[in-house]
C-alpha cells in the first residue's frame, strides 16, 4: 500500500511549517509550495526531506491524496484555482491537524493575545526535562529544542490555540478546531484588526471554543483579566483552574520590588520562580506552564526545577550581543501591552542602563492606529524611542507625542549609523517587531563585532 501523499499551499510559514514536520513523522509523503521560501523552516524542511517549490504555478503542482490550504492563500492564487477547477481534496491546516494528530492525543491549548508561544515553549520543555516525550507546535524557533515540531511518543500534545481565521473557506478561529482537554487563556485584547471589527468579536470566538469542550476539560486563567472574565460570563461548562496576583488565592503569583525571585503558590505549596526569564509576563506564562503540568501529574517544584533550565524562544526577549559599548535584545512584541511589560522587565533587570527601544508597527492592527495611545503609555520606561511604520504621518504623531525622547526611522540603513553616533557606554537597545525589521538586528550585529 503506498503512502498517502499531502500537498501544503503557504508551506514556508511557522504554523504550516510545523504542520510538514508533523506530517513526514506520521509517514505521509510531504511536499509544499510558497513564494517565500527562507531560512530556517526552509532549512528545516529540507533537512526532513521535505521537497519545497517556489510559488504558486498550477503546472507545477503535484498529484497528492489532500491539499492543505494556509490561511494566507487566498483566491485568485493560480494553485488554488486550478485545485479548485479540478475538483481536489482541500482541508485547512487546523483541520487536518485534528483528524491526523490531536484526535488520538491529550491536547494542552494555549490562547490568548500574549505568550502563546513562549507559554507553549514552557509546558513542552517542562515535559521533556521531566523525561515525558511530549508532542508539541510552537510557532517560533524554541531554543530547548532541535525542531518546532513533534509528533510525540507520549499521548501529550501542547500547542498554541490561535484565534486567526482557519483559511479562505473557514472564517472561523483556528483553535475551533482543536478540542483541547485544556485550555489555557493567557490574556485576552483587542487585536488582528484586519478581521475583527471590535473585541466583542473576539470574545464571540473565544466563547464558540469554550462551548465546544467536554465536561471534563480544565480552562486555566488569570483573575485579573476582565475581558476574560466576560467571555466565561457567556457561558462555561468545564472545569475552572484560576491565578491570582499578590494575593490570597489558592494559585498566586507574588512579585517582589527587587530583582529577588518572584514566588509561586499552588494548592498551598510555595516554591521560587529563580530563572532567567525576564518581566512579568514571563512569569505569568511560567505559573500557566506549571499548573498545566501538574494536571497531568507534574508536581510544582519539579516544574520549577525544569523552568530554571528554560532556554526560551528566539525573538521573545533574546539577548544577541553584549559588551560594554551596547546589550542588544531582540523582542517579538507586537501590541502595547507586550511592549510595556517587555521594556519594564528588561528596565528591572538592567536599572543603571539607558534603555532605548526601536519598535516597527508591523501587525494589521498596530498600522491601523488603534493603539497609538496606548503605544505612548508603553514606553514610559525607555529613554529613547524611535519608531518606524509604512505610515510615516502615524510615526510623526507618535514622535510628536513625545518629542523629547521619540525619532522616526525612514531608513535602515541611515539608522544604523545615526545609532552608533549616539551610542554612549553601556547603553541597551531593544529592536522591536514581528517581523524580521528589515534585518535591523543582522546590521547592527555585523556594525558592533566587526569594531
């Protein structure tokens, strides 16, 4: 009996990268196409002898038993038309996620507008260290592992529940299609304003996940959020696991003033967060990561010992280069909310340093203006800001916000320079996006070591 065969369309993306890797270890024959085919999922790929096309030409795509379809492919694409001509087999890649891995599995989602992946990270390396052969789908470069994807011997599997629409034929979110037995929700804001029209929308998917999971299911959450606490208001029917902050709750997180480890409770055991995590954010996502494990018999403090050993994920928080000319720090914050707790965190952790951010207003919903408020709130604690977008006159408000400390960056190249002739001894500089800034870390890396 041959192998069933599988076509991707958008291959070459994080979520439909991890889907490939998924795929080949489950024994069916991979291929994929995608008009930006870069380094490292292309590498990654092709290291699994995964075969991988460029663009999308119809006499180009190969006979396959399915053809899964990414949610950037979108009609008129000449691949997608003429599989539709021919009447072919298309599923979205949360579909076939379902029906080929996650329904034989235990399933740990992550949701949320912040830290899905740093959070997913966390749990999949919590289970590793503890000698668990977990499957996971982190939608980044996890830095304690050699792939962002695995099928897992254990009947474990962790992955991020985004709330982004499915595919051009599924408007619906993605974690629809999940059914976890746990479901984690971060955080919940406004964002991806190119398909929500307001947050009630969100909460509207958010709820439409809840009304799917089984009686036995566990949703762990934080108290503090409202927008959450709204949405279990529509409607819950499974078990609830909440965290508290500096407080009397069963599960809370206390934060200390100083840079002294911040503590964890659960179920009456207390134990130190000591690692090399930064911000609170990060330590929210930890207490997350540690209550998820212990539903499945991980006790806290050998969470905590695991978390000490957490490397992270490349772009949350990553320090690149550091001497006594400049830290350089790349972050993949991409809401102001992320931006501020990121930019505290790293203050805390280095006070006597002069902290300048470079942000790129990159997201759907970042460019639209919506947070521009709130994006001068965010960085409150920086010394320097300069920001750069498409939108040049939205950049001039926010320079114009805070003149005294903002710029605006109209050319990559330009910046570099101008950077290194304000460059004062032991200052910290953080690139900001979630994109790759058109490569603003790689030159400023190249600039400092080769000096």
């Amino acid at each position: 009996m041959s192998k069933e065969r599988v076509h991707i369309l958008g291959i070459c993306g994080t979520f439909m990268g991890g889907l490939a890797i998924l795929g080949k270890e489950n024994g069916i024959d991979i291929s994929g196409c995608d008009e930006n085919i870069y380094p490292p999922m292309s590498d990654h790929l092709e290291e699994m002898g995964i075969q991988i096309m460029q663009g999308y030409d119809a006499s180009l795509i190969p006979d396959a038993d399915r053809y899964v379809i990414g949610n950037s492919i979108s009609r008129g694409n000449p691949a997608l038309e003429y599989l539709l001509s021919t009447k072919a087999d298309l599923i979205s890649g949360p579909d076939w996620l379902y029906k080929t891995i996650l329904k034989d599995k235990k399933v740990i989602a992550v949701s949320g507008t912040h830290g899905k992946t740093t959070t997913t990270a966390m749990i999949a390396w919590i289970f590793e260290d503890q000698g668990i052969d977990v499957g996971y789908l982190i939608a980044g470069r996890p830095k304690d592992f050699h792939k962002s994807a695995r099928r897992g011997k254990d009947d474990i599997f962790v992955l991020e529940a985004d709330e982004y629409d499915t595919a051009f034929f599924d408007k619906r979110s993605k974690f629809i299609h999940y059914k976890p037995d746990t479901l984690i929700i971060n955080n919940l804001e406004f964002d991806h304003a190119d398909i929500f029209p307001d947050i009630s929308y969100i909460y509207r998917e958010f709820h439409h996940l809840i009304r799917t999971l089984k009686e036995e299911a566990r949703i762990i959450f934080p108290t503090d959020d409202l927008n959450i606490s709204k949405v279990l208001n529509m409607g819950c029917w499974s078990k609830l696991i909440s965290y508290g902050i500096n407080g009397q709750h069963e599960n809370s997180i206390s934060f200390s003033q100083d840079n002294t480890p911040t503590r964890l409770r659960i179920a009456g055991n207390e134990g130190e967060l000591d690692w090399t995590m930064l911000g609170e954010h990060n330590a929210r996502n930890a207490i997350t990561a540690v209550l998820a494990a212990k539903q499945y018999g991980i006790e806290m403090k050998d969470a905590l010992n695991s978390l000490k050993k957490f490397k992270g994920v490349a772009k949350r928080q990553d320090l690149l280069f550091e001497d006594h000319r400049l830290v350089l720090i790349e972050d993949f914050a991409h809401h102001p909310t992320a931006i501020k707790s990121t930019l505290e965190g790293i203050k805390k952790k280095f006070p006597n340093k002069r902290l300048i951010a470079a942000i790129e207003l990159r997201s759907n919903t970042m460019k639209s203006g919506f947070h521009d408020n709130n994006l001068v709130e965010a960085i409150a604690v920086a010394d320097k800001v300069f920001w750069k977008s498409e939108d040049f006159t939205q950049t001039e408000k926010l320079v114009g916000a805070e003149p005294s400390k903002s710029s605006q960056i109209v050319n990559i190249s330009e910046f570099v320079k101008e950077f290194k002739k304000l460059n004062q001894a032991d200052d910290l500089l953080v690139v900001m996006s979630n994109g790759n800034f058109d490569n603003l870390t790689k030159l400023l890396l190249k600039e400092y070591k080769n000096d």
